[in-house]
C-alpha cells in the first residue's frame, strides 16, 4: 500500500521492512535490529527502549508508523549532529570530539567527567571512542537531567540542595 499522510514514502517502506511480525507496530527488539551504527554493530537496547518511549504515544512499549517516521527523523538530526563533532571522520568520537561537542552544546563539564563517560559508554579498546547509539543515549540523558537540575537551580546559581529522595525522583523520572 501507499505511506499514510504525513509519512515519508522511504520511512514507510523502511517500516514495512523493520516491522517483522506484519503487527503493524516496532517493537524495541525490531528496532534494534534495524538499526547500525557506522561499525556495523547493532543499536545498544538502552538507546532503542529511550527511543521507543520518547515516540510511544500510547505507552504501549512499540510505535507505530507515524511514531517510526518521527525516529527516522530524530535519528538523522543526531547523525548530522554526532557527523559534526566527529571531526576525524572516523564513524566514531574520541575523547577530544566529545569533549568539545559537549562544550559546543553549552554544557561546562570536566575533562574527568567526559572520561567518566567514555569509560562508561565506550568499547574497550586503546583508544575508546562512543558510537552512534551511544552518543544519542548520552546526549538524551544529558539533556533531561539537565533538565531536571534547572528546574530546582531556579537562580541558576550552578547547585541546589536536594533530600536523598528528592534526587531519586529525579533520576527514576527522567532517566528509567
């Protein structure tokens, strides 16, 4: 059949492909099969079940058609974001292209923490670099808990005092 209004023709066709079992729905496990980043390794489950949730009107753990072409979307801004900071044109962003998206987005953050998350986040390897999925997963939790912290840094101060509780409901909120 022909894409329903407001699909992209490719984004349907590539639906059609990816929904496996004709539900007429994307499950996490179809999505992660569907989609690589540029090593060829399959899209990590954290990054396909966030995306799923964030594209999931219904709550019903899978999207639809018009759900699936928004991703396709998101996805690509991500790529032409992740295509600029990887300088080197390696399919992949070291230390250093991390360190400055992270900068270039506006976010302060230490050389530790950036280290913290490329041990995190990275293969291992000698020289660690976050692919695709990865970077879209750190970029996404970057964003929300940032989020969530300026909502209590109502001064903008850069520190708020938060109960233990308080900062659990944050991070169960935004991040689970």
């Amino acid at each position: 059949g022909n894409a329903p209004p407001g699909v992209d023709p490719e984004a349907f066709s590539w639906f059609q492909a990816v929904d496996a079992d004709h539900s007429g729905y994307i499950s996490v496990k179809e999505l992660k099969q569907a989609l690589v980043n540029s090593n060829w390794s399959t899209f990590n489950d954290e990054t396909c079940l966030l995306m799923i949730n964030m594209f999931d009107k219904t709550r019903s753990g899978r999207i639809d058609v018009y759900g699936f072409s928004a991703l396709l979307r998101f996805i690509q801004q991500w790529k032409n974001l992740f295509q600029q900071y990887d300088r080197d044109q390696s399919g992949s962003i070291s230390f250093s292209e991390l360190q400055q998206a992270f900068s270039q987005m506006g976010y302060n953050l230490s050389p530790q923490f950036s280290q913290l998350l490329l041990s995190r986040y990275a293969q291992r390897s000698p020289n660690p670099s976050i692919q695709l999925d990865r970077f879209i997963q750190i970029c996404m939790q970057l964003q929300s808990t940032t989020d969530a912290f300026r909502e209590k840094d109502t001064g903008l101060v850069g520190n708020v005092r938060l109960s233990y509780e308080d900062f659990l409901t944050m991070v169960v909120t935004r991040m689970m």
